[in-house]
C-alpha cells in the first residue's frame, strides 16, 4: 500500500463511457483529499467518448457547469507498481454539493440499484470475466492491432488460434506474473487465465464478491493495470469489442447469485432448474436486453461482435449450461446456483453493465415475470425475431432512451445523459469519410 512519502497519486472517476477522469495530485494533500474530496465540474462524467463536452440534452448548461465533489471509495491509495516514478491511485466517486448522489455517476447508477436489493433483503453477488487482446507495442502507435511475439520461449508471434494454450501463456510467464502480483497489490480477486479464441486474446476471471460496487471497481482497476503492464512489457493491450475483423470479439461476462439475510442463495431450491425468483430473474433479464443493449453495447464497433456463430447472442434466450444462449445457467451444486449473463462487451463500462443486469433482474423479480421454455442445443438455429436484439448503435440509443423500466430502476438523469453522449458521438463518426469510401469511389467516379 502506498504512504505519504510517494510523490504524487492519481484520484480519478470513472465517466459513462468506462473512461477514467481526474487529477493527479501531489502527495501532501493526500489527507485533505479523503476529508474533502476533490472538485470536478459534473459535465466530466458525461462526455462524449473522446473527452468532449455534449452541448445537446447534456450536462453543461442543465449544471451551470458546477462542480460535483468526488470522495474517494476506499480508506487508502494503492500502488500503481509500473509507474515508472512512484505514484498511487485512489478510485472516487461524485456527489451533488449538498452531499446527494449524482445521478450521472455510473458507480451511483449501480449504488441506487444495489439499494434497491437491500430493501427487499436481497445482496446481489458478482463475479466479472473480461477478455483482452494483447498486441504488439507498435500497435499503439500505428492505430491498427499486430499479434505480439512472445517474449519467452520460441519468440514466435501469435498469428493463429490456440484456444486454451498452456504454451502461449509459457510465452508471455513474465507479463502474467506481474498481472498477479499487481492484481493482489490493488485488492482485484485474479482467478483463472485463459488463452482465448484470438491470437494474443486472453480472459482473466474475477471471483464473487457479495458487493456489487466492489465488483465494478475491481473490473475498473483490472482493465487500467492490463494497460500498465502491457505497456511496461513492451506489448500493447485493447478491450475494444472487436479488433480484429476476422477473429473473435472481446467479451464481458457476469455471473451472479442473490443472497438473503441469513446469507443463503435465494436461487438454491435444492434441484437442478432452480427456485423461481431465478426463473424471475432470467425472464426481467430477458425483457429487458433490448432496452439494455446501448449499456453492454455502447460504442460503434461493439456491434460487430454480434453475429451468428460468433460466440455472442443476437436474441435474448436462455438455457441451462448452454453457451450460444444470452443468459446461461452454469452447471454447479446447487449452492452454488447462479446466472451468467453472455452479453456485454469488453468495451462497456463495468458499472452499467452490472447496474443494468441487476435491473433488469429486479424488474423480473418485482412483477414474477416467467421466461418462455429454456434453450437446448444450438440457440442460433432457433433465432426468435420478438426477441431480438438491436444490432445498429443509432437503434440500440434511441430503444435505450425511450425505456420506462431503465428510467425507473436506474434513473432519468442516466438515461438522458448517456444516450446525448451517445447521439453525439454518432453525429461526430457520421461526418466521417472512411478509408474505404475513398478506395472505392475517389478515382472511379
């Protein structure tokens, strides 16, 4: 853990669009930070992706532009081992100036949500599985992703799938070491490593933690010391949903349980289908996906991971130890029940990907809404078009804005701000002519 001797620290928030904000500060106000906090002006947390103010539906002028007052989350910073002087980070959150939640704070979206559970008795648990490509250093620098060459061993570079390689993680025992040692420095519960469907693609796994808050934070400390790292290591690294036209997509998915008072798993019914307030739980999940979509698909490129045959769901389904279905139930002791939810991208934003999977959840729960009969066998082949999910990011935005359900269980406030973020960036890429319509047409027409 880091003391007052280390000579600057980072206090950063994280906006809607998963992106980190803040300030670094020098260490002797270290004490008076977690006293007072630090003041950023509210409009941060709803910026378009590339860091710009949304002038239209946003936060500017609805705020005046007034600050918001970011509280560090935990009682300490911690270490930020590849930096390359000493530094340390403390992750925040914001709050009105009367001490209120700001209801655009994606870590209060999942907050409100959490509350919720709580006042009917119920504590969601969590557990996070994100997948990475790790790309050659020059990557960075050329904008396009490259394989790596692993830098123990062999020293060839990745170029084909080998799913499950012991021997690619051979090749790169140096990097994986460190993603360890520095996951236990930060408090991130680091479980299994697995080379993945990409070359150079991997998912490290999350435990359960019953604290959702805790759960999202550890994915937003775990996504920036990937970044650290690999950049120490002379790789580069994306969570980009799709970089590679041709391979797999980079996932994101949840698995969780609920738990009573008594710490039992309200999933639990002794059989093997589950008690009911899970078959709740799957069927407001699944009417709600739709709605939902602009969360776990928030950028342009998310959309091109969703596909037929492509390891993420174009419908919501469900099944029992199933994985062409949206909503997955793992085979396990019955203890042990739980839901996996197979939707998201690596791109998303933690916290909404885990207060929109618990609202959705929640909205089965409340109304003890059932699910149509679950899926056996390839769900591809039974594509259901009532329940498709959108498959453009200007259709998945206006879905999203128009949702009551989201509005009511994670707040109007969000809900306007993210999809005026998103409307902007579409406006922005729009006036955009790609490489290709110029190859195409400049000469030819």
């Amino acid at each position: 853990m880091s003391s007052n001797n280390d000579k600057e620290f980072d206090l950063f928030i994280t906006d809607l669009n998963g992106n980190l904000r803040g300030k670094r500060l020098p260490a002797s106000a270290l004490g008076k930070v977690f006293e007072e906090g630090v003041k950023l002006p509210r409009s941060v947390l709803g910026f378009d992706f590339w860091g710009d103010d949304v002038l239209e539906n946003g936060l500017v002028f609805d705020t005046g532009d007034s600050d918001g007052i970011c509280m560090p989350v935990t009682d300490q910073a911690v270490d930020v081992p590849w930096a390359e002087k000493p530094r340390s980070q403390i992750l925040a959150m914001m709050s009105n100036p009367d001490g209120t939640p700001f209801g655009a704070d994606p870590r209060q979206v999942l907050s409100g949500i959490v509350k919720r559970f709580k006042a009917i008795g119920l504590t969601p648990v969590m557990a996070t599985e994100l997948e990475f490509y790790l790309m050659d250093g020059e990557s960075d620098e050329t904008q396009r992703p490259k394989p790596p060459v692993l830098s123990e061993g062999h020293g060839r570079r990745l170029t084909e799938t080998d799913c499950y390689s012991i021997d690619e993680m051979d090749g790169l025992s140096s990097f994986f070491a460190e993603v360890r040692e520095v996951c236990e420095i930060q408090g991130v519960p680091a479980d299994t490593i697995i080379s993945e469907l990409g070359p150079g693609q991997f998912e490290i796994n999350l435990n359960h933690v019953a604290d959702p808050l805790a759960a999202g934070d550890q994915a937003i400390l775990f996504k920036r010391l990937i970044k650290g790292i690999s950049r120490k290591h002379g790789y580069a690294s994306t969570f980009m949903a799709k970089p590679y036209a041709q391979n797999s997509g980079n996932g994101f998915h949840v698995h969780f349980s609920l738990i009573d008072e008594a710490g039992n798993n309200v999933f639990d019914n002794g059989t093997e289908e589950g008690a009911d307030i899970l078959k709740y739980a799957v069927a407001g999940l699944m009417n709600t996906m739709a709605d939902g979509m602009l969360t776990f698909a928030p950028h342009m490129n998310s959309y091109r991971r969703f596909m037929a045959g492509a390891h993420a769901p174009t419908f919501a389904s469900w099944g029992y130890e199933n994985r062409t279905v949206a909503i997955r139930i793992p085979e396990s002791p019955c203890v042990a029940r739980r839901i996996e939810h197979r939707v998201s991208g690596a791109d998303a934003n933690p916290y909404l990907v885990l207060a929109t999977i618990l609202a959705g959840a929640l909205y089965g729960i409340e109304n003890k809404l059932m699910p149509p009969a679950a899926i056996v066998g390839d769900a591809y082949a039974e594509a259901n078009r009532e329940l498709s999910l959108p498959n453009k990011w200007d259709d998945a935005t206006e879905i999203f804005a128009s949702s009551d359900v989201l509005k009511e269980y994670l707040g109007d406030e969000f809900v306007r701000v993210f999809a005026a973020a998103k409307r902007q960036e579409q406006r922005k890429l729009s006036e955009r002519i790609s490489d290709i319509e110029y190859e195409s047409y400049l000469g030819l027409l």
